[in-house]
C-alpha cells in the first residue's frame, strides 16, 4: 500500500492485558506475562529470567534467579558489520545463558521495555521458541513487594543450536523493496523531531518515504507496562495498517523499534525489525528519505 506517510500519537491509558497471538508463519509468539504468572514460574527450571538493566542496579536487587545480561556487549555485537548475519558469533554469546530446547526465557529491564525488547526480539532472531516480556518493569515489582534477590546468578554454559530466523530481521534492501512495491508497510519507533528531520543523529535526518509513526514510547506506560489492545488497534487502523499485513519496525538501532515490533506481533502483524535502521539508512548515501509534516 503506497499511500502517503501518515502520523498517530498514542496516548497513555488504563492497562489490560493484550492478548497474545500467534505468530503464524513466523513461528513464535510475542508472548507477556503478568507479575502474577511471572511469580507462579520461579521454581520451574525450564523458566529463564533475563534482566537487562546496568549491573550495579542488578546486584541491589532483582528477580529470583534472573541471569544477568550485558546490553553493551550485545549492542556492539550486533552493530558490527555483518553481526547479525554470523550465527557463529551469536552461538559463544547464548551459550553462557545456559539454554535448552526446553527453556522459557522472559526478559526485563526498568526502562519501559526499550531494552527488553531488544533482547526479546534478539533472543527470537537467535532460535528460542518461547521468549516473552513482563508486563511492567522492576522498579513496579520491587514497590508491590514482590520477591527481590541480590544473589548473583551463574549458569552452566550449554551449547544452544542457534537458527537465525530471517524472517524476523530486516536490511536495507528489505525496506527499499517494500516503499517499491508495497510488500510491507515501514514503521518509524523514533521520536517526532527524528522523524520529521529536526533532530538528525546521522548524515541525513528525516524518515523513509511511505513511512508511518509510532513513537514506542507511546505503546507502554510509565511503569512499563503495554497498552491494551482496545486502546492501541483502532489507532492502527486509523493510520491504515491493514489487518495481518507485514510490517518492518525502524528507529536508529534496534531497541526501541523492538517495542513497536513486539506489540505489533501480538496484535497479528508479522513484524520484522529492520534493526540497523537509521543508523543506516540516514548515512547511506543512496536511500531516499523524506522530511515533510503528517497532513
């Protein structure tokens, strides 16, 4: 659908659960879990929690049993070139997680799920079939008075047999291909002023052509927690995404277009997350970009 690019600012509102959905075709499920639920699995050893927040806040306190994770080792992984087109590389990195076919792994972070999510979408990329969030970040657990551990964690590195799901990633020529043809609709994660070029964190500000605006941090509350569906669909609608069409996911380097990614999966949208994103786009001299307002 090539229509011109269009802008939706979704608001803040009252939290219900989404539902999940199946991924179809993709073979994953963008799954969510509640406190409660989360709470329900802390003795069950196929059940990994990963928490992505700065090491000195994971030695004060976190989950029972969460395995810590190094964003910053992750983010320069993933952002050299060729990164994530090199299984190898990737299977030393989710060895140390300790994984088995069996394993569940949910992620979470303090940050609005802009880190989780990254990680949710890395770790699906990667091969796990069961990878989810938390509905709500540790700062909301930790003031309910849910249960906090300060023991360090250490697991015994098993070899995990890394797929890279293609499906689920996008490049530069994958977004090229779309704007032409129409095969997919391109989502932009950033911010107002990055997507209409007045803040420009590369060569070239602006936005891909055809592209719509979903800034991720309307898709989650304060707290960390996503929207309800009721709240967030008729606003898909109203920009023109059309029900189970792909979609392709940007912002300047994967996290926060992993948020737009993991609501759109849930809501029926086969998402692939063009991780690169601007960061790309922006400095290649060849891409055709655009600076004009949503009519």
């Amino acid at each position: 659908m090539m229509n011109a690019p269009l802008f939706v600012l979704i608001l803040l509102g009252p939290l219900t659960p989404i539902n999940p959905l199946n991924d179809g075709d993709q073979g994953q499920v963008a799954r969510l879990l509640s406190f409660d639920e989360v709470e329900a699995r802390l003795d069950d050893p196929d059940f990994v929690l990963l928490d992505v927040r700065p090491r000195e806040d994971y030695d004060a306190g976190h989950l029972p049993g969460a395995v810590w994770i190094d964003t910053k080792e992750v983010e320069r992984l993933a952002g050299e070139p060729g990164g994530l087109q090199d299984p190898d590389r990737w299977k030393t990195w989710i060895k140390r997680l300790g994984l088995t076919p069996d394993s569940a792994v949910y992620i979470y972070d303090a940050n609005r799920q802009k880190d989780a999510a990254r990680f949710w979408w890395l770790v699906g990329y990667l091969g796990v079939d069961e990878v989810g969030l938390i509905n709500g970040g540790f700062p909301l657990w930790e003031s309910e008075g849910r249960p906090v551990s300060t023991e360090s964690v250490r697991v015994e590195p098993r070899d995990f047999p890394v797929t890279l799901r293609v499906d689920r990633h996008a490049d530069r020529d994958t977004v090229l291909d779309a704007i032409r043809t129409g095969s997919a609709q391109v989502i932009d994660a950033r911010s107002d002023a990055e997507f209409l070029g007045q803040v420009a964190r590369s060569n070239r500000g602006g936005h891909v052509p055809t592209a719509c605006h979903i800034e991720w941090s309307t898709l989650v509350d304060d707290e960390g927690r996503f929207l309800p569906e009721e709240t967030v669909r008729p606003r898909l609608n109203a920009i023109g995404l059309e029900p189970g069409k792909p979609v392709i996911t940007h912002c300047q380097g994967g996290g926060r277009a992993s948020v737009d990614a993991f609501v759109l999966q849930r809501l029926g949208f086969p998402s692939r997350n063009y991780y690169l994103g601007w960061s790309d786009w922006g400095n290649a001299e060849e891409t055709p970009v655009a600076t004009n307002p949503q009519p």
